[in-house]
C-alpha cells in the first residue's frame, strides 16, 4: 500500500527503543516502576498539538486527557476520573488545560451546522461563547473573535478545573495543585501562558 504509514510505526517503535536504551539503559525498566507526573495536561485531540512534544517532556512526565476543543464537563466520566486520579493518586502539582488556535472544534461551535454527536458536546464551548457573547460580538474581525473563543474557553475550562472538589480539598489541605490556561499557536509552535487568576476563581 503507497503512502500507508501503518507498516512504518513498528519499524519507528523499534529505533525508538534501541535510541532510548542506548541513551539511558533503565529508561524502560524505571517508568515501568512507576509514574509520578508533576503535570496533568488537558488539551484538544487534535493531531498537530501533541502534549509531550509541545512541553519538551518525556514518558512518565505528564499526565495527559485530550478530547474535542479541551473540554472540561462536569457530568463527563472520563474527564472526571482523569482529574480525581492525577490529583489524588498521581499527585499532580500542576493541571494544564491547553487550546491551541485554529480549533476545529471551536469553530464548528461559531457555526450553526448540524454536528450529530458533536451537537452535544460542542454545546459547551457555545455555552462559553454565551456567556462572553457581549466581548465576542465587539470583535468584528472573524479570525480574531474566533481566536478570543478559543482563549475565553481555556479560561472557562480552567475555572471548571478549579471548581471541581477534590482540586480545591488538595489545594486547601496541600497548596496544590495550581491551575493553568494555555494557548499554542499551530503556526509557531509556541505555548503562551493565560496567566488565568487561579487565587481568584477558588
Ligand atoms: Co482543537
């Protein structure tokens, strides 16, 4: 098959492995003892915004839960669960909820098509837009409104972070972990830190 990258993925796994234990001989056999990541990163599944790579981090470093547009839903499990064991379990001291401009999801969520099953799910970042529709509808540039809602809906994500139990029982009890909104920029490759009020929202 032309152009398929399937047969190449084992062949990269393999140099893969040989180029880490040729660098570190234990680089397997430690994180096979244990994870103790100091981030838990939250970020859009999209494919050109891969956690690890974006922070410099190896394997065993970050914590990591992606879904469409970074969402942060309070009746959603799987997010649920992620944020409860890196908190209670992993210890996390730093929860990232990261976007990136140039969201799919975001954009799909300033349009009024019809998404099937994204209908739902994308009905939070909507919310988000209604909540900042004043500040997002002085904005007449598309691209730098759209932009704004990627940011504002960080910014939300992160307040619903914060706003969940056991990240304000540990921040009470141990003074962490702290909250964070980033942003990356698909054409830069650059993070930009929100400097979202964590003090404030908790
Ligand atoms: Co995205």
């Amino acid at each position: 098959m032309p152009n398929d990258l399937y047969a190449t993925v084992f062949e990269n796994n393999r140099r893969w492995v040989a180029e880490k234990r040729a660098s570190d001989p234990d680089f397997f056999t430690r994180l096979a003892g244990g994870q103790s990541p100091e981030f838990l990163y939250i970020g859009c599944a999209d494919s050109r915004v891969p956690a690890n790579e974006i922070m410099g981090l190896e394997p065993g470093e970050v914590f990591v839960h992606r879904n469409i547009a970074n969402l942060v839903v309070n009746t959603d499990i799987n997010c649920s669960s992620v944020i409860q064991f890196a908190v209670e379990h992993l210890d996390v001291r730093h929860i990232v909820v990261c976007g990136h401009y140039s969201c799919g999801g975001v954009k799909a969520a300033m349009q009024s098509q019809d998404l099937g099953l994204l209908n739902g799910w994308l009905r939070e970042v909507r919310d988000v837009y209604r909540l900042h529709a004043e500040e997002l509808n002085a904005i007449e540039d598309e691209t730098a409104r759209y932009h704004r809602l990627v940011e504002l809906n960080v910014e939300e994500q992160c307040v619903n972070v914060i706003k969940t139990a056991f990240v304000q029982k540990s921040y009470r009890r141990r003074g962490f972990p702290i909250v964070h909104g980033w942003v990356y920029k698909l054409e830069e490759g650059l993070l930009r830190d929100l400097q979202v009020p964590f003090e404030e929202v908790l």
